[in-house]
C-alpha cells in the first residue's frame, strides 16, 4: 500500500511540474537556510564543551559601583586563586592566565615574534583538557622558565614537533625549556594560544592590580553559589584596604556560557552574542516556516483540481485515514526531493557562508550518520508538518459532492490562505526592516565623530625594550620626512578595548578624597594630544619646556570633570599614588581634552586620567599621522627608520580607523548574514506568490478571456488578479512595522551611542516588499492578461 502511495505520488509531482518546481525549489531553499544556520548555531554553543570538566569550571570576575563610577572585570589580581582555593573547601583547583606572555623566540638561527604565548600555573592542565603529545602534563609547568608548546609552533620551530622536547630556546633574554608539546587549542574555545609560559619563581602581586585571569574546578557545579554569596566577607578580608569601600560582588562564569554570555572589560578573547544566536535561530525556524506555507498554500489552493479525484477514490473504498496517508506521502516524497537538493545547495554555498561568517562549517560537521539520521528525521517531520493541513482538507470532502466537482464553501480556506500570505510577508517585511537599520547604525558608528581625527594615523607597537629608550631619536627621524605630519607616542593601543585603569583619590572639591576612583588611565607624550587632532577644552597641553610636568602633571578628560561637578579643573591637585618609599604622590591639573572615545561605541566614555610616561617601558605604541599622497613610500620608509632600531623585529603596521572598525567585526558579519537570509525569505516568499497567481489565472482562465472580448485592458486584468494579494502585502507592512521597531530597539541598546530609529525605514521596508510582490504577482498577471481569448473560449 505504502509502496502505491509514492507511485501515486510521484505521478503527480511529473503531472504538475511547476507547482511541483515551486514547492521543491522553495523548500529547498528554506531546508538549506534551515542546515546553514543550525550548523552556524551548534558551532556557537559548542564553545569550550569540549573540556571533560566543562560543567565544573567557572571564570572569576568582579563587577564594583561606588557613587559616580562602575568596574565590570573580566580580570583579577594574583592573590585571588590562591585565597579563594584556600578559604573555600568548594574550590578543587584554581589557576591563573597571563595575556602578556609573548615576545620574541630565538632557537638557533631561529628567531620569530609569536603574541599568542600565556603565563598560568601548571593546575591549567588539571582544569582544562588540552591534549599532551609529548611531556607530563603533572609538572609541564611546575618550574619556572618552563613552557609548553602548541604542535603548530613546534613544527615551525622544529619542524618535528617530537624533538621539541627538553630544547632550550630564548624568550626574549630568557632562557626557557620546553617540557611539553600539546595538539592545537580546538578553534571553538573563548581563548586560543600558541604556548604556554609557567609564571616566575613565588609569582605574586598586589590586591589591587587587576591584571589576569582566574578559573576555578569545582567540586560540584552547584557550588558556585556558596563562593558568590561570600562575596561581601571575601572584599572585606582582601580587597577593601586596597581599593576603597563600594558595592562588590564577585560572580562565577559557567565556562560554557563565556563565549556568548560574556562582554566584559578584558576579556581574554573576541566573544560571541546570544542574541545573534537566538535571532539567528528564530530566523532559521521562520525562513523554514515561509517555505512550509508555501506548499500548503499552493495544495490548498489547488484543492478544486483534486476534488473530483476524491470523490472517485471514496467511491471505490478508500476511508479518509488512507487518503490523509496519501497526501502524507506526497508532501513526504516532495520534502524528501527539497532536502537532497538543499545538501547540494549547502554544499555549494557553504565556502562563502564560511568566508561571510569567519567560521570553518562543513555539511558533515555532525558525522556521516547524524547528518543522514538528521535529514531523514527532518524530512518526514517537516513532510508531515507540510502535509497536515492540506491532508485533513482534502480528505475531508463529502464523497457526492466531490463526484460532482463541488467543495462547498471556502471562506474558511482561504482566510487560512490568506492569513499564511501575510505571516509570511510580516516575517520578511521584519527581516528587510531590520537589515536596514543594522546598516544605520553600522554606517553611524564607522563615521561619527570621535572626538579626534582617526584618519591617516599609522599606529604600531614597539617591541624591542632597546627601541623604546631611543624614541626621541625615532620620532626625530621619522619627522625628516615630509609626509609624516606628526608623531605621538601612548601607552596602549586605543582602538582596542584595553586601555588600563587607575585609583586615584580625587574629591569633588578639588582636595584629596580618602576615597579611591578608578578611572581609565593612558600614558602620553606631549605630541599624542595634536598628533590625535584632540581638543582642549581648558588650561594646556604636556610641554617639553615645562620638566615638572613629566612628574606633578596631568590631563583629564570633560567626563571625569563632570562626574565630580567642578567647573574649573584646572590648578586643583589629586593624589594618584604612593611610591615605593610610602609617600603619598599628588599632582596638578594642568588641562582638561575634549571627550573622545578610546574603545568601540558600545561603551560610553569614561572618566580619564593622561599622564606622562614614568619609564621608557611605557612609550612602547607609536602614533604617526601621515599624509595623503604616496602612502606606500611612506610605509617603507617608516619600516626603513624602524629597523635601524630594531633590527631584529619586523614592523607591524595597523591603520587606526580599521582599528576601530574592526570592534564592529562581529555586527558587521551579523549584519551581512541576515541581509542574505532576508534575500532567502524574499526568494521563498516570492515562489509562492508566483504560484498562487498561477494557480489563480489557470482557474479564471475563462473569466479572463470573457473579460477581454468585452473590452477589458492588461491594466485591468493585472489590477483583477493581483489587488487581493497586494492588499495581503499591505496589512503584513503594518502588522511587521512595530514589531521590527521593538526587536530593533533591543539590539540597538547594546549600543552606548545609537541612532534613532525613524518611521521612514518601516514606510521603505514596506514598499519595498510591495513592490517586490507585485513585480513577481505582475509578471505573471500580465502574461495571464496578454493571452489570447480565442484559446480561452474556443470550447464554449
């Protein structure tokens, strides 16, 4: 019987090739959109699950308020994984990780810069699971000037990642051996490195020097909640004599959710967004759902052709459980032919797919056997769910009145019909509405103002210590040529969301406050203020011809001056530390800038303190801003300059606009994803319009040519088949407009600065899905139209 059901079946699919075509190349695209963004999805929640442990190791990290400021840490400072494993019986294991642990690696002739390098302890092969090829993950690290190698940096190093072990090489001036080497970090982990470094002989630092990452392996997963509520006697036993009271909390990260759940200051690596993840997902299950309705659209609205055929197999026996089984095999066989095709389609786009998302997807990423197993199941799922309605319609017909061609009243129907026309039109309405503001905001962010001119300014870092203590003699050299404007130096890279902060104790009455306040705090030279384009907005820039200003002086930003009510900064003294003697440091205000943003415009400006560089360590990032006409000169005689200083280690240069665009990295493959999903659910939308005015001009096929004998234009025709379905378009417009409004006001709150979201993008969302469906209903409304009668009629 079942074996009859798909010949039966498959007769019809040959019968009407193309409504056939049209439910199988929708489908198809919607199980392809479907398979991409499922693949897209299990990549992001697979972060960090591979670890045997995952469920039971958690990330420590601080978030603090006080009156007039907030800290929300991805990091800690050293004594905590050592305190918290010793005051919390909870605590199995803790460990601590470095970012700062690269530098330049010499073996032999040998010599390479390698920045993926961390310090931890040897308890990180105790909580994580990285796989040792060669040594003893038990001591790898348990001595100083030990290291660990990942077998892509032993192979280059080597090119045998065997003999690797028990080497000597240079870290810099240091001397290190090589205990272990381990398989390459798995890409969907929230950190990846190139080796591992073990911290110095009795490593140690102050309380309030926030500067590494901390992760503790439970006892049980539960028991982050008993560390989390000690919270308060935690800060007051280590924390509150080094930092000052305030509101503390410290929170247990699940390792599992730092990928996506995570957007802290410091974090240790590019994170994710769930939100994406559920929109993304919420896209997938809608994009399929358009192409669901299209097939139960286009059978429904075929119901009449059926009818008769019916009446015939009830006649001779057949009961609605085995026509409903019938109809479960045609939409199951159509499934089934949309999903080999969509593999086919995966297959081809998945290489662009993977360039537009930065991710390595393949279709078999789940196995041969999953992969077959998941689109058999989905097949049948997705057949079923297609089939359902049409199947319950059309088995559902009395037996006489199928026979005599009459299925009695639609109205039901086809406001069923009607209603799938506009939920799939309010879905891609919301899916177009959305992509455009993406891009408002994109565009707004890439090009707002700064609060200085990131345009033509050539930034990078200097590496070698030697170079650092000759940047009067670069900086003179490099001024010898004309096309370079001016030359800064800072303490970090801004641009990169890792600008470094400070306690300092300043009062709103300009005397010292007992009270710390941790502001943003950058080292600069006298030169970084106009080589930035950056205005003041009281008092003076840093001066060379003023020697107390490399010692007593600073600058702070109009945010920080605000915060603290004054209305004049300049001349008031601020305590910003203590020497190693005991005494108390206090310096002068000497200037305050214009505000201006150092990370992406996801985070408001925040309060800062400029100062003068201490030693010739902290004038190690280089800020040149060149001019405009031979761009490509310039870079290789800056490259030229710089290696007579450094002759060992290549320069590296990075653009300070693309510094910036590239915080926006991840919205802007988001952004691009959904635009080509949005092209996908138009397409699918589209398919089904083409087939219902199909099926609509073959039925009034006669009506049409009645019409035109008696005088009736194309316009006419075109405006008689296709005013119900623009109608349909039209309600969907305002039914989407609000609703994209409020998903679109969510997304942007993630924004510190943000567009407003204007009434014209839903008016243009609308038009253009409007004139999308009429362009498609046109087509092929005006081919109907142009026929001629006499083929029509010619039978009556």
């Amino acid at each position: 019987m079942l074996k009859n059901y798909f010949k039966i079946a498959w007769r019809n699919l040959i019968k009407h090739k193309v409504f056939s075509l049209l439910n199988i190349c929708g489908l198809a695209i919607g199980v392809a959109t479907f398979w991409l963004i499922a693949l897209y999805v299990a990549d992001e929640w697979s972060y960090d699950r591979y670890n045997d442990k995952a469920d039971r190791i958690f990330r420590v990290v601080q978030h603090g308020s006080w009156n007039g400021g907030k800290f929300n840490l991805a990091v800690t400072s050293a004594p905590f994984a050592p305190a918290l494993k010793n005051d919390y019986p909870e605590v199995e294991d803790a460990v601590r990780i470095n970012a700062e642990g690269g530098g330049k690696i010499t073996y032999g002739d040998k010599q390479m810069n390698e920045g993926g390098m961390l310090f931890t302890d040897n308890a990180i092969f105790n909580v994580f699971s990285y796989h040792f090829l060669y040594g003893d993950p038990h001591i790898a690290l348990s001595k100083p000037q030990s290291i660990v190698l990942t077998k892509t940096l032993a192979e280059k190093l080597f090119g045998d990642a065997a003999s690797a072990l028990d080497k000597t090489i240079l870290i810099e001036t240091n001397p290190t051996t090589i205990t272990g080497v381990i398989d390459d970090v798995p890409v969907n982990s929230h950190f990846t490195f190139a080796a591992l470094r073990s911290f110095p002989a009795n490593y140690t630092d102050k309380w309030g020097n926030s500067n590494l990452h901390t992760y503790l392996l439970l006892k049980d997963h539960d028991d982050f909640r008993k560390i989390e509520a000690a919270s308060e006697v935690f800060f007051n036993k280590y924390l509150k004599g080094a930092v000052g009271p305030m509101h503390y909390q410290i929170e247990l990260q699940p390792l599992t959710s730092i990928h996506l759940k995570s957007n802290l200051d410091y974090e240790l690596g590019s994170n994710g967004n769930i939100t994406y993840v559920y929109v993304f997902s919420a896209v997938a299950l809608l994009i399929l759902a358009i192409a669901v309705i299209n097939y139960v659209n286009l059978t429904t609205a075929r119901s009449s052709v059926r009818v008769k055929e019916i009446g015939v197999r009830k006649v001779i026996g057949s009961s609605q459980k085995q026509l409903m089984l019938m109809f479960f095999a045609e939409s199951i066989m159509l499934t089934m032919i949309a999903t080999l095709l969509a593999g086919v389609l995966i297959q081809f786009v998945l290489p662009y797919f993977n360039q537009l998302s930065g991710k390595t997807l393949v279709l078999l990423q789940f196995g041969l056997a999953k992969t077959v197993f998941a689109f058999i199941t989905f097949s049948l799922v997705t057949g079923i769910l297609s089939g359902l309605y049409p199947a319950l319609l059309l088995s559902g017909f009395r037996t006489i009145s199928a026979m005599k061609g009459q299925i009695g009243s639609q109205a039901s129907t086809v406001l069923f019909r009607k209603s799938l026309v506009v939920f799939q039109f309010i879905i891609t309405i919301v899916m177009i509405a959305g992509s455009c503001i993406i891009y408002q905001q994109l565009h707004y962010v890439m090009n707002k103002d700064l609060g200085f001119n990131k345009a033509q300014v050539l930034t990078f870092h200097i590496s070698d210590k030697s170079a650092r203590s000759k940047i009067a003699a670069i900086k003179s050299q490099l001024m010898q040529n004309p096309e370079v404007e001016s030359v800064g130096i800072a303490g970090n890279p801004i641009g990169n969301n890792n600008i470094g902060s400070g306690n300092f104790n300043i009062g709103a009455d300009g005397k010292t406050n007992p009270e710390s306040k941790i502001v943003e705090n950058l080292v600069i030279d006298e030169d970084f203020i106009p080589t930035m384009q950056i205005r003041m907005a009281q008092g003076r820039n840093f001066s060379p011809a003023m020697p107390t200003d490399k010692k007593e002086s600073i600058i702070v930003n109009e945010t920080l001056v605000n915060e603290l009510g004054w209305k004049d900064a300049v001349g008031k003294s601020v305590r910003t530390g203590v020497d190693e003697q005991g005494n108390v440091i206090t310096q002068k205000i000497i200037g305050v800038v214009k505000d201006f943003n150092t990370y992406s415009l996801q985070h408001k400006v925040a309060p800062m303190v400029l100062e003068m560089p201490a030693t010739a360590n902290d004038e190690d990032n280089l800020y040149v801003r060149v001019g405009k006409n031979n761009i490509a000169a310039t870079l290789n005689y800056i490259g030229k300059i710089y290696s007579r200083f450094d002759i060992e280690n290549k320069v590296e240069f990075h653009f300070l606009d693309q510094n910036f665009a590239n915080q926006y990295q991840s919205e802007q493959k988001q952004g691009k994803i959904l635009f080509v999903f949005t092209l996908m659910a138009i397409c699918i939308a589209c398919l089904g319009l083409f087939g219902l005015v199909t099926f609509t001009a073959e039925q009034r096929v006669k009506e049409i040519g009645i019409r035109k004998v008696l005088g009736a234009s194309v316009t006419n025709i075109v405006t008689l088949l296709s005013k119900d379905l623009m109608k349909l378009v039209l309600v969907a417009t305002v039914i989407a407009s609000p609703l994209a409004w409020y998903g679109m006001s969510k997304w942007l709150q993630s924004f510190a600065y943000r567009v407003d979201i204007q009434w014209w993008v839903f008016a243009i969302a609308g038009i253009a899905a409007i004139l999308i469906a009429f362009i498609t209903v046109g087509t092929q409304s005006v081919k109907a139209a142009t026929a001629n009668p006499a083929k029509s009629l010619k039978s009556e």
